[in-house]
C-alpha cells in the first residue's frame, strides 16, 4: 500500500477548553518526570498517563501500544474494553497505528477515522466506534518502541496544543520503555547465568553420587523436570539444596 500522508489539522492552542490547562499540563509532566526518577514500575508509569490524557483532553480511549519484538502490543489502556491489555498485538505498519509506528509520524483525523484506508478494525474492539484519532509514536534515540492513541466517538479537531502535549509525554515515555527493556534483558540474563551456574553444580553432584557421566547427569535432569513439570533450574536447585543440608558443617 502506498505510504499515505499524515493528517494533522492545525487549530487554536488550548486543550479541550479547559481553563488553568497549561498549568496542569506542567504538574502534570512534573509528576511523570518524578515517577521516573523515582524509578516506579513501567505499568505505574503507564496507568498514569493514560488516566491524565483521558481527563486533560476527553478522549474516548486512550492506547498505549509497546513494541516487543516486531508487534506492538497494547500495555495500558483507558476504555470499556481493557481486558484486551496484553492481548491485543499488531505488526508495525498494519492499521493506522502500524503506519505511525512504521512512519514515526503522527497521524490526526478530526473525523471519518474508520473510512481512513490505513483504519483496521480489531474482533476485540468490534463495538467501538471512533470519529477522531490521534497516533504519537514512542521513540527513544531514534528507535521506535511504542505507540499512544486518543480515540473520540464524535469529531474532535485535534489542537497543536494537544499533539505537542502527547508527543512530549511520548518522548518521556520513550526513554522509560527503552530503559525498561534493557532492565529486562539484564536481568534475563542474569537468570540464565544463574541457571547456568547452578545446573552444572547440580550435573557434577550426580556424576559424584552416581557416577553418571556429563551428558546422563544432564539428561537425568532433563528427565526430572519434565516429569515433575518444573524448570532445571528448579530441579537443580533441590539437588544442591540436599547436598548442603548432608554436608557436615
């Protein structure tokens, strides 16, 4: 499909008509920037957002996809169906939120968001139905790593006051998200060394008391755990546990 343009309409600087709305927009951001300092759970940090885009601008619903591998999946959300949160996944460049995550654009209907040929309609979803959408992709230092979305029923002329907002609070959530993953692989592979190290002490105990060879104590292993349905680690873990308690002290 050929690339379409973004759509982003300029209009008055406000925010939903609200007065005092660029005072909370800073309490606001002065609050997020606190929660990462403060290095509160990602999850935390999400809900938060989520809930002060719903009130500071009226959306319907409000997305915040993170992209994991090469989909993007939804992590937070303020709608009737939130159960779909962790569940509903799409690739980058499938649907409006794909063409912003693949596009690193934002993308603002004021209305007729369904009849936009980039629009993909979700089983989950199937009740909702949205006149206006706004699409900020998440990037830190040049890597993509989510999407947030604000959905209205009726039209809604999205304000450049609006779009900067989302955009800021994307580039804040951008670093969080990348810094999160990293925490994540460090402490996947932390684990993995930990396995590691455990399951060989578990294999040279069982070469010692039984006198198995390196690969019989590594099937024998294999074999406990798959037939008392827990990790080798775990498996390992018992074996090294019951010979510190026989060691004498």
């Amino acid at each position: 499909m050929p690339d379409q343009p973004k759509t982003i309409e300029p209009e008055v600087e406000s925010v939903s008509g609200q007065p005092g709305g660029e005072s909370l927009e800073v309490d606001f951001l002065h609050e997020i920037g606190g929660l990462l300092a403060a290095a509160e759970p990602l999850e935390k940090v999400l809900a938060q957002i989520v809930e002060f885009l719903y009130e500071m601008i009226g959306p319907d619903s409000v997305f915040i996809y993170v992209l994991e591998g090469d989909e993007l999946v939804l992590r937070a959300s303020k709608n009737p169906n939130s159960e779909v949160v962790n569940r509903l996944k799409l690739r980058v460049g499938e649907g409006i939120t794909g063409w912003v995550a693949e596009h690193r654009e934002p993308a603002a209907m004021a209305r007729n968001a369904a009849k936009d040929p980039r629009f993909l309609s979700f089983s989950e979803l199937a009740e909702d139905s949205y006149e206006a959408f706004l699409s900020v992709p998440m990037v830190s230092r040049g890597d993509l790593v989510g999407v947030i979305n604000l959905q209205h029923r009726l039209p809604h002329m999205h304000t450049r006051r609006e779009i900067a907002l989302v955009a800021t609070i994307s580039h804040l959530v951008g670093s969080e998200v990348s810094l999160a993953r990293l925490d994540e692989q460090v402490t996947e592979l932390s684990d993995q060394l930990e396995t590691r190290k455990l399951v060989e002490r578990a294999k040279g105990l069982l070469q010692r008391d039984l006198g198995l060879s390196e690969e019989e104590s590594y099937l024998t292993l294999q074999r406990q755990s798959r037939q008392r349905r827990i990790t080798m680690k775990q498996v390992a873990e018992a074996i090294v546990l019951s010979d510190d308690v026989r060691r004498p002290k």
